[in-house]
C-alpha cells in the first residue's frame, strides 16, 4: 500500500508527506541492513556491501509490489523473490 503513496505523492511538494515517504524508506532499508549484517556474521551470507543490498531489496519489495498490482501471479511473484534471494546469498 505504501508503494501506491510512494508513485502517486512522490513528487508532492508537501513537506509532511516527503517526510513519512523518506522514513518508511529508510525504517524498510535499515531493517535490511540490519538482517544483513546478522546474516553476514552468522556466515549464512557471503560478504558483501550491506547498504548497497539493502537499496536492493527495498527496489525488489517495492518493485514486488507493483508487480502484483499489474496481475503478476503468484508463481511469478515467488520466482521474483527467489531470485532476489539467490542474489543475495551469491553475494550480489
């Protein structure tokens, strides 16, 4: 839902929605990051740059998102998110 706000209000030059859109992102962001860096340390994923992953898994949540609003199934959905993970357990 929030990506729906994200594409329609962007742009918007109100200052309180820029607000809660930069803050959603980064709350979603730095909670990859942080799963990341435990996972990186745990050993269960290679190293490799935490924020830069992080960007990426925000795009491919949000890009998800749109995906099903355009009819996506949810087969195509899962293969979407097993893709996203193999990146990442590759290391990018």
């Amino acid at each position: 839902l929030f990506v729906n706000t994200i594409v329609e209000l962007g742009n918007d030059d109100d200052p309180d929605v820029q607000a809660r859109i930069v803050e959603h992102t980064t709350r979603l962001r730095r909670g990859f990051a942080a799963a990341l860096a435990t996972a990186i340390a745990d050993g269960d994923v290679p190293e490799q740059d935490v924020e830069a992953t992080a960007w990426f898994l925000c795009n491919a949540l949000q890009g998800m998102s749109v995906m099903s609003r355009s009819g996506a199934s949810h087969e195509q959905l899962r293969g979407i998110a097993r893709r996203t993970l193999a990146s990442v357990r590759e290391g990018g």
